[in-house]
C-alpha cells in the first residue's frame, strides 16, 4: 500500500494513537499536558510544533530586518516552541524570557544543538570514538558533552546520529558508529545515556536526539541528500536496530530525514514514523523534521505546495518542523478546512510537551541557564583529562612492519612532516559545538611534550593540505600544486631515526555536504609521501580523517599505520601516547576501509550471493572484480596491538539447542607478546539457511580483556535464541530452526568457527 493511500486510514487511528502511548507515561504528567492542551488555542498548539533557528541577536534589542523582527514577534506570542542554535547561558534566558514573559501562556522554549562529538571539551569524532569499542567511555563523553551543553543553556542536543553507513564517500559517515548494526546499537544507548543519564529534568542532563530516521546513511552512490532505495530487509535487518535500541534506552526525541526511501521522503513517511516508531515501538517522545524536510517536501516532488507538504507531514507523525515554517504558515488552515484533523495536531503538541515537562522547563524555564555553572563547566579542566582518554582508546593501529611502533621516547631524531602535523584545527573536526577554532594539541606539540631533552624533533609542513577559509570554517580548496615545502621535508626526514608523517584530512572535509567520489589523500600529500619515503623509509603514518580511506597504493609506502581520526582537542597527547607505548592500542575498524574507491559499498556482513567464491563459477563467473581483490584493505574489527594476541580451544557448550536455549561460547586467549595489552574478542554468526538470504558473518558480542604479559583467560559468550533472530520472509522478527555457525577472533576475518543446530 502506498503512503497516500494509508493517509486515511491513519487519520482515523490518529486519535486513538496518544491513549496508547500515554500508557507507558507519568499519569501525573499526562493530566498536566491535558490541562495544558485545553486551555491552547490553534494557533498556540501549532506554535509547539514550530522550530526556529536562532538569526539574531537575543539579548540585545528586538531585531531591526524584518524576517527576524517576525520571529521574534511569533516567539513573544507563543508561536515558537523551540529554538535552535541559541547558545549560552545569557542568550537562552534572553530567548526564554521572550516566550515565557510574553506568550499567553508562558510556555518555555526548547533550545536545541548539535552537541555531536563534545561541546566545548570535543571528544574523537563517533566514528573514531565508536573505535574504542568501549560503550562506557562512549557514554562518558556524551554525560560530559551534556554536562557543558546544560551548562550553557542547552535542553536538547541533535544527537546522537545512528546512521548505518557502508559508503565512506559519505561525509556523514564520521558523525556515526560505522558499518554494524550490533555495535551501532549499543553505542547509540549509551550514547543516550550519557546525554540523558539517570534523570532528565536533572540540571546537567540534556534530551538526546537519534537520528536521521532513517536510511539517510545509505544515500546513492555517497552522495548527500541522495535517493535511498532499500529492502524492507535491510531497513529493518541493518538501519533500524540502533534506532530501536535509542528507543529502548528512553531517547527522548528523533529527527526524520532528509532522504526518501523507495519512493516516499523520511518526513512524510507513515510506515517509518507512525507504524514502526511510534506504533510497534511505542515511543511517545516526539519526531523533530531534518532542517526544512518539510518544505523539501515540494522538490522531493510528492507535494505540490507547502500546504500539502505540512498536510503530508504531521499525517505521517513529523511532529516539530525545524526551520520550513510550514506548520506555522499552513496547519491552521488545513485544521479549519478539515483536512488534517486537530487530533493529528494535539497528538505532536502533547508529544512536544511531555518532553519539556521530563526536562522540568515548567517547573523552572530557566534552571538551564546559569552563567555561574557555565563558567565553572564549559571546558572544565578536568574534562581534557577524560577526552584524552577516550581519545587514545579511539586510534586503531593498522600496520606495524618491524615492530617500528613503539617509539623510543627517551632517545633519536624524529622528524615529524606533513600538513596535519601542526594543525591545531583539524583534531576538532566537523559538527565541533562549541568547540574554540584551533585549540587543539597538535601531534607535533604532543610529540614534543612526550619526549625527553635528548630527542631531537624536527619539524616540516611539507605541503599545505588547505588553502582557503570561508565564513563556513575551513573549506575544500585543496593543494594540488604547491610543492615548494616539498625540500624543507626531505631535508629533515634525511638522517632521521623515523619520520612520522601526518596525513589525511581536514576537519571539513568529511561532514553533512562533503561527500567525495575520491577517498585516497588528497591534493599533493601522495607525493609528499614519497618524496619523503625516497631519502627515508621509516615511516610512521599518522592519518587523520573522518572517513575510511582507500589507501591500496599509499600502504606499502609506510611500515607503520596509525589511523588517529580526528580526535578532539586532546588528540596530539592521544597520539602520542599511542606513538610512544605509554598506551597500548586496543581499537578496532568499526568500518571497512576499501582498496579502491570502486568496492564501496563494502563491508564485512554482505550477503554471500549465488557464485560467492571461484568454486561456483570457475576462474571468471564468480562475483569479483578482475582488477582488485574482494576483500577490503582493513577489515571491519580489525586493529593491532603492541603485544601478540593468541585464540585457541574455540568451544561451543551445545551442539543443538532448542528454541529458548542458549549456547555458550568459550575461547582461550592468551597475550602472547611482552606487553600489557586490551584485546576487543569478538562474536560473530552466521545462519547458514534462512527464509532469506543472511550475512555471511553478523558481530553478535564483544568483549574488552586486559592480559599481562604471558597471560591467558577463558572468555565466555552466551548466544541466545534472541541474538539469532532477524526479519524473516513472514515479516516477524524471529531466529529460524537450521544450522548456525558461530566464529570469534580479533577482526572480522580472522576467526576460529564451531557450528550449532537450533532446533
Ligand atoms: C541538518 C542536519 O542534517 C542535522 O543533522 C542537524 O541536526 C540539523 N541540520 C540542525 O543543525
């Protein structure tokens, strides 16, 4: 059926659907929000539903240009119910005054941000953080994110994003947690709880956003924006888990997206907002539109006008407008025609409002805004400590020939080059919040502050990565010529006992708008590369970035690889902290990095196909290409250590199982190197005949064991009959009788297997 078609239908149900979610809520509340909707005329109700973002100066005088002379207008008479991108103690109450003081009925704003990876204090982008594999450091920044968010002022951060993504021309793809379904839902609930924490009308807790529902990660082609066009199977098998799981967490909120899945946009889709999300889930928070999803309704080409986009909308369950003041230009009229029924109406407007009582704004509209806590804890000094820590659990070591790493801290000459190396800039990487432009330890200032007074540091840019800044930050304008730092790099990389060479890219090139149909190096960094592997081959590859990048030829150049992300504003003493042993690697590729641009989309759970493997098809009739190998150049899970990790003795504590049962799974890994080390053991299963096609591996545990030098520990899963279910061809969410393998090992590929029958 149709969205259209079901838009009759749900009008109908439209009424019924708040008593059920009510069930799941404080009574105490609901008879609030009922008292409350009672006493609102249309126009204020449809104000709930309207979101600004902030175009003017709140604390000074009302605004002189007539646009935001309007809206500030709308704010004083209650036809705002939230602001975004007003920040600060000073500025939010300013705002909130307006609303509060002068609306009829004094409801308080909701000011929201996008406080994605820290607010003043930045944490490693989540992508980078999501390689921690450690989901408490993961909801420790985001409680430390919110601690400064509230601080400032803030209710509600545009976080955290869940968006599976297997397209690393994505830009967007830095602002999740990778490829994996199982590890994007755990870290996206811890991710709400950190936000959230225990109480959310506590002061230094903020309301979390989960975000984009849903598919925006699998635009076509890594393009932006982009048509998606998916399978029931995937949505539900690999987009939807983490959504559900910040659902299970009691995220607050989430926004829709700006992309249509198989013919019908996010915003208007029913099926996603009003049957999965707040239907078969149950949620009762609300639904916040991507900026003017709305009005793109009308190009999308499924409305005519802004009137029919609103109509389609808040039919479809889009409960706040953010930015298309197409709810506030049209919802009125639609009402008063008929059209969209007030219930589809007060329905959002008491979604908007049960999340603003769970804040405790109208016990207090201003307790957020506290300029003696904002200066206190804006960049609290104590927050660098746990944004290092964070920082360096996030590098991945991804090739170590020789045993190059680790660095002799205490003797030698290092030259440090490249266009990274001392760009305090580019650590803070996209989607900053609030973070101050370059404040963050470069690697050549971590390097220097790690070594002792007879190590030599020599430094050189080598090349310029960037060349031009816009009044958007730091655009694209890359070097693709200037070579004249190109001596000044050989020069210092000559006699060097190791060079670690920083490249990758720069903070905006990876983000919302930024995807690119190349991911190698960009501009002149390659032949920097080799201009300096010619006079010294000791190479220690610092890449930072915020996307996989497809290093096929740029690998062999470099013995040593240390993939840094972008770390946040601690991230020079992050990497060298890894770069001199005081930290032992432990972080894992939560996405695949390519060969060549041209295997994206890959990554490690694919489906098997018909002709998988030569065996099916002979040399040439199996699915491959003739000029690169399926497989990746890093494997998803995949990440180095110091010390040398062995698995042994995999052990299955069934053979069959029957629906219900459980399976223990037990492995001996033993540190068989002489360091200290964290290995990330991993889970993963294969259903080897479904009612569909299943993944020909799906990560289905994890677990962080610390070992000291020589030492070996049984570790132990429990596979459930629920850790076997998926969406079958009956369209249930159920595991299937059959055979299942199960394999665990430190990286997507290299595992040990054992097989079970469920019964
Ligand atoms: C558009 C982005 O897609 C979304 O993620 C963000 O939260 C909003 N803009 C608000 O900045």
């Amino acid at each position: 059926m149709i969205d259209r078609a079901r838009l009759l239908l749900v009008s109908l149900a439209l009424l019924l659907l708040p008593a059920a979610a009510r069930s799941a809520t404080d009574p105490a509340v609901e008879k609030r929000i009922d008292e409350l909707v009672a006493k609102m005329t249309l126009e204020e109700k449809i104000g709930q539903l309207n979101q600004y973002s902030s175009s003017f100066d709140l604390t000074g005088p009302p605004p002189p240009d007539d646009r935001a002379k309007a809206r500030y207008d709308q704010i004083k008479k209650g036809l705002v119910g939230s602001m975004l991108n007003v920040t600060g103690a000073a500025a939010t109450r300013a705002a909130q005054e307006l609303a509060v003081k002068n609306s009829r009925l004094g409801i308080p704003l909701i000011f929201g941000y996008d406080v994605i990876h820290g607010y003043r204090t930045a944490f490693p982008i989540p992508l980078g953080e999501t390689a921690s594999w450690d989901v408490e450091a993961m909801e420790r920044s985001a409680r430390i994110a919110a601690i400064e968010a509230s601080a400032s002022g803030l209710h509600w951060t545009f976080a955290p994003m869940v968006d599976i993504a297997r397209d690393a021309r994505w830009g967007r793809i830095m602002e999740g947690a990778g490829e994996d379904p199982y590890l994007g839902a755990l870290a996206a609930a811890a991710r709400v709880r950190g936000f959230q924490g225990k109480d959310l009308a506590a002061v230094d807790t903020i309301a979390a956003c989960a975000k984009h529902y849903a598919a925006y990660g699998f635009a076509e082609a890594g393009r932006d924006y982009n048509t998606v066009d998916i399978s029931e199977q995937t949505l539900r098998n690999v987009v939807l888990p983490p959504f559900k799981a910040a659902v299970d967490a009691g995220v607050a909120t989430l926004m829709n997206s700006f992309n249509e899945i198989g013919g019908t946009p996010a915003t208007a889709s029913v099926h996603l907002q009003r049957e999965i999300l707040k239907g078969e889930w149950g949620f009762d928070g609300f639904v916040v539109s991507d900026w003017g999803s709305i009005g793109e309704l009308v190009p999308h080409g499924v409305a005519r006008d802004a009137r029919e986009a609103a109509k389609l909308a808040i039919a479809a369950g889009s409960d706040m407008d953010m930015e298309s003041g197409a709810y506030v230009a049209e919802l009125k009229g639609l009402v008063e025609s008929g059209a969209v029924p007030v219930g589809a109406v007060d329905e959002a407007v008491r979604r908007v409002l049960r999340v603003k009582f769970r804040l405790g704004l109208f016990d207090d509209p201003y307790r957020y805004s506290d300029a003696e806590r904002e200066k206190r804890l804006v960049g609290a000094p104590e927050h660098a400590a746990a944004a290092r820590d964070v920082a360096r659990k996030s590098i991945v070591l991804l090739k170590n020939e020789g045993s190059l790493l680790p660095l002799d801290k205490a003797r030698g000459r290092i030259a440090v080059i490249g266009p990274l190396a001392a760009d305090p800039d580019t650590p803070l990487g996209n989607w900053r919040g609030s973070a101050v432009k370059n404040t963050a330890v470069t690697l050549l200032d971590g390097i220097k502050a790690a070594v002792g007074p007879s190590v030599e540091v020599r430094y050189a840019e080598g090349a310029k990565l960037v060349t031009a800044e816009t009044d958007m930050g730091r655009e694209l304008t890359l070097n693709t010529d200037d070579r004249s730092g190109f001596a000044a790099a050989e020069q210092a990389a000559k006699g060097a006992d190791v060079v670690v060479m920083a490249l990758g890219e720069n903070a905006f090139q990876a983000g919302e708008g930024r995807s690119q149909a190349e991911i190698g190096l960009k501009g002149v960094q390659a032949d920097l590369l080799r201009a300096v592997r010619a006079v010294n081959p000791k190479i220690v590859l610092v890449l930072q970035n915020g996307r996989p990048l497809a290093l096929q030829d740029i690998a062999p150049l470099a013995p040593a690889m240390v993939e840094a992300w972008h770390l946040g504003s601690q991230s020079g003493h992050a990497i060298a902290d890894v770069l001199f042993g005081e930290h032992n690697p432990s972080g894992k590729l939560p996405v695949s990095f390519p060969r060549v641009v041209g295997q994206v989309p890959i990554y490690y759970n694919a489906k098997h196909t018909g002709r998988g493997d030569p065996a099916s098809g002979g040399m040439v009739f199996w699915s491959h290409y003739t000029d690169v190998p399926n497989t990746p150049l890093f494997p998803f899970g995949h990440g180095l250590s110091y010390t040398r990790f062995e698995y042994s003795g995999l052990k299955l504590g069934a053979a069959e199982i029957a629906k219900g049962g459980k399976v223990p799974v037990e492995v001996t890994l033993k540190n068989a190197g002489s360091r200290a080390g964290t290995e990330v053991v991993q889970l993963y299963v294969r259903d080897l005949v479904g009612s569909v096609t299943r993944p020909v591996k799906e990560l289905k545990g994890f677990q962080r064991v610390a070992l000291a030098p020589g030492e070996s520990r049984r570790v132990t899963f429990t596979l459930g009959t629920d850790d076997l279910a998926f969406y079958t061809a009956a369209g249930r969410w159920e595991a299937e009788p059959g055979e299942f393998e199960v394999f665990v090992g430190g990286s997507s590929a290299e595992t040990q297997s054992a097989r079970f029958v469920l019964r």
